[in-house]
C-alpha cells in the first residue's frame, strides 16, 4: 500500500509554530535581567602562509640501459652521439639489447669557493 506524501510547507508551518510558542513560554521578564555587557569581537587569527619549497633543479643525460632498464652508462645530454656508440658497441660484443634512453637527475649543488 503507497503511503501518501507528505506536504513539506504544511510540516514546515507546524514546526515553526511549536518553536515560537516554546520560545515566548521560555523567554524571562526583560525587567528581571540584568542588561548584559557586550562581548568582545574575537580578533581574527592571522595565518602564516607556508613557506614553499624551491623547486629542485633537474638535468638531463643519456642513459645506456639494458632491456631490464639497468643503467650501464650515463652520458651529459651533449654527448648523445658517445651514448648512441656505446649502446652500438655492447650490442655487438652481444651482451644483450641495449638502447639509449633519458633520464632526469637532480642537479649537484654547487660548490662555494672560499677565499
């Protein structure tokens, strides 16, 4: 059997009509109280903004890997034509497929001379 639905407003009306009774029943004699002070305004808290990190330095180089992505040799990234002879050379000493690839490595920091 569909149960028949329910008209919000009408349920809606009623509850704020319990309310303000509840409320004008529960209300004490403004003359019995004593005014009351103001409060004061909560001072907004000031965030501090985290500090952010500098973004780590990459570099690129070549890479001589294996087929199991084992590094075998690291060239700089201007150095591409050595990298491509050593993965040439490896492959026909038949030491298995080897191919050139990119890496991305963070860059050393550099070294402060004192004087």
């Amino acid at each position: 059997m569909a149960r028949r639905t329910l008209n919000r407003m009408d349920l809606r009306r009623a509850s704020e009509a319990a309310e303000s009774t509840a409320a004008t029943l529960d209300a004490p004699n403004d003359a019995a109280v004593a005014p009351k002070k103001p409060a004061k305004a909560a001072k907004p808290r000031v965030r501090k903004s985290a500090k952010t990190k500098a973004p780590v330095r990459m570099r690129v180089r070549w890479a001589v890997v294996n087929d199991s992505l084992k590094q075998v040799a690291v060239f700089d990234y201007a150095q591409r034509t050595e990298a491509d002879h050593k993965a040439a050379d490896l492959i026909g000493k038949g030491k298995g497929h080897h191919f050139v690839r990119i890496v991305k490595e963070p860059m050393p920091e550099p070294v402060e001379v004192a004087s």
